[in-house]
C-alpha cells in the first residue's frame, strides 16, 4: 500500500493509519486542542472511534484525507491536518499540539498545505473554515494569505470560510510587479532629471530706469501689481524691518489659491537689481530665489526682468515635466509685469 506523505523543510505529514491510534489519542487528550473541534478533550475509546472513521473516509488512493504532523529532524509528534475535495476546490485544515502554539507552526503548516494542493490538485481556491471565535486560527489563515469571504451558520456553530485563489493572488502579483516597475521608472528618471527649475519673464517700461528701480524696491508696491495679491480679496499682510532695505520681509496668509509664505530682500544692488527669498509654507513648503533686474532700454525706457530659480528635492523632481511651471509661474509673471507697466506709465 502507498504511504501518502506531504515534506516541507521542517515537518513531514504522513496519512493516518490504524497504527496511529496511540499518537491521534495524544492529540485529542488536550481541552484546549480540542475547544474548537468536540469542546472538550476526548476519551481513548472516543479518540479510537474518531480516529477509525477517519480511516474509513480516507481512502487509500490519493492525497486526500487526514495527517499526522510530525517534526523532519526530531519526528516529535507536532499535529494533525487535512486536505479534502470541495467541489472544484481544496479544503485544508490542521490541529497543532499545544506545546506547539505560539511559535507560527500553524501557519508555516497551513502555508504549505496551501503550496501543495496548488501544485498537485489545481482547484479553483483553497479553503478552510473556522469558528468566528477562534480568533488564533483566524490570525494563522491571515497569516497563510487566505482572506476571509463569507460567514456560514452550520447546525452547532458559526464559522467563517477563508480563500486564497492562486489565480487572483497571480493577477495582483502581476499588478504588483507592474506597480513596482513604473515606480522604479520613476525613480530612474527622477537620478537622470534635473532638479533645478528657473522661469523668468521681462518687459519694457516707457520710464526712466532710476524711477522704475525705485518703485521695485518697495514689497509693500508688489502688492499692487502681483497677480497673486488679486486671487484672495482677504488675504492677511503683514511686514517685519524697513521696506526697500536688506532685511525686510513681506508675509502672507490666504485662500488655497494664495497659501501662506513670505519673501525678504536679500541683497540690493543699487539701480541695477533686487535679490529676494520666496519661503513657501502652505500648501506645501519650498524656498526659492527670487530677483527683480532694471536695464536701460533706450531714453526713458527700462527693461524688467522679473525670475525665480529653485531646487525640486529627489525623487520628485520627476514631476517636473508635469508641473508646468514655465507655462503657469511664467504666465502670471507676464501678467504680474503687465499690471506693474500700466501703473508706472500712468
């Protein structure tokens, strides 16, 4: 007669026999063990009974039935499980002695019963069920992978039904593999893509060169002309230092569209440029250079440069492209310097 056996690294199960009957009794001597299966420890003459109709649905001519778990090394008696047709599916099922709980045998035995009627039986799913209250067996078919997709009121007890469909877990594998692909892209182009960003934009102003610098060197006068001033009628200012010398700092607060920063002058170059920092708060933070430039464009006509510059940390410096900061910064830039040519030509 064929022995059945089931190997993995660490236990060997063996299909019962008769000759088990001394090591099912161990097994079956223990409240605990037995809590979620008969509630309560069984007699040897109950163990035998249980035991001999074990044998009589196990057949003789293939895997399905019960096990003895046995540890591959030591051969110590660790358990029971079992593997039964259901319909197009494969049921499995384990008891584990008690000096064994606690230690993830459960779910190295579940992992594995799961394996091998994959590989041998190719069912729909792998099921198992399990009293709504054995919250251990629960964490174990968890553990195992198996997802948890009905309850069932049986005639003596409430038990959940647990799955774990090879084909599905395939197609989120897959999923995964994809997921993790286009991430490693992303991270690929995030090494190769710059991280700085400048936009900038000019314009010529019909007034002298001195009194345009003078104008651009007052934040309070930004102001008036920003275009982002205008999105929130009540945005809240606030100002720390002299206006128009180092130091000085313009602060807001406002709507979505404004959010919260400040921007201070940080060097002045007399006639000819104004350095500041942008300091983004909200809705997210950033620091930026920012610079104002006058050049002389002809008598009575100045050229405004108006530009920021600034760094986009890794690995989202790949958003670049997406951002459409030339477009959008640069098209309230150009309309920033719009407002401030018609109130200096007035």
């Amino acid at each position: 007669m064929k022995v059945f056996q089931i190997k993995t690294s660490r236990f060997i199960l063996t299909k019962m026999t008769s000759a088990d009957s001394d090591k099912y009794y161990r097994l079956s001597d223990n409240d605990k063990v037995m809590k979620f299966v008969t509630g309560a420890a069984l007699s040897r003459e109950e163990s035998d009974k249980m035991l001999g109709q074990i044998l009589r649905e196990n057949g003789t001519n293939d895997y399905f039935g019960r096990y003895l778990v046995e540890d591959i090394k030591t051969g110590a008696l660790v358990g029971a499980a079992k593997l039964e047709s259901y319909g197009t599916e494969v049921e499995i099922g384990y008891r584990i002695m008690e000096e064994y709980w606690g230690k993830g045998v459960a779910t190295s035995i579940a992992k594995s019963l799961i394996r091998f009627s994959i590989k041998t039986f190719d069912p729909t799913a792998v099921i198992a069920f399990v009293n709504i209250h054995n919250t251990a067996s629960i964490r174990v078919l968890e553990k195992a992978g198996m997802k948890n997709i009905e309850s069932i009121e049986d005639i003596d007890e409430e038990k959940f039904k647990f799955s774990y469909s090879h084909k599905t877990n395939s197609i989120m594998k897959k999923a995964l593999y994809i997921i993790l692909g286009l991430i490693g892209i992303f991270l690929i182009a995030a090494f190769i893509m710059p991280k700085d960003y400048a936009v900038e934009r000019e314009i010529v102003i019909n007034k002298p060169k001195a009194e345009v610098f003078e104008y651009l060197k007052s934040l309070r006068n930004q102001d008036n002309w920003s275009v982002w001033m205008k999105m929130d009628p009540h945005i809240k200012k606030s100002y720390k230092g002299t206006d128009g010398t180092i130091g000085f700092t313009s602060m807001w607060e406002g709507n979505d569209d404004v959010g919260k920063g400040e921007q201070e002058i940080k060097k002045i170059s007399e006639g000819e440029r104004i350095d500041t920092e942008l300091r983004f708060i909200k809705p997210f933070e950033s620091n930026n250079d920012a610079y104002m430039i006058t050049e002389s464009a002809g008598e009575n006509q100045t050229k405004v440069k108006w530009g920021f510059s600034g760094k986009m940390p890794y690995p989202m410096n790949a958003m670049l492209p997406f951002m459409g900061m030339e477009k959008s910064v640069g098209s309230d830039f150009a309309n920033g310097l719009k407002n401030l040519k018609e109130i200096l030509e007035k």
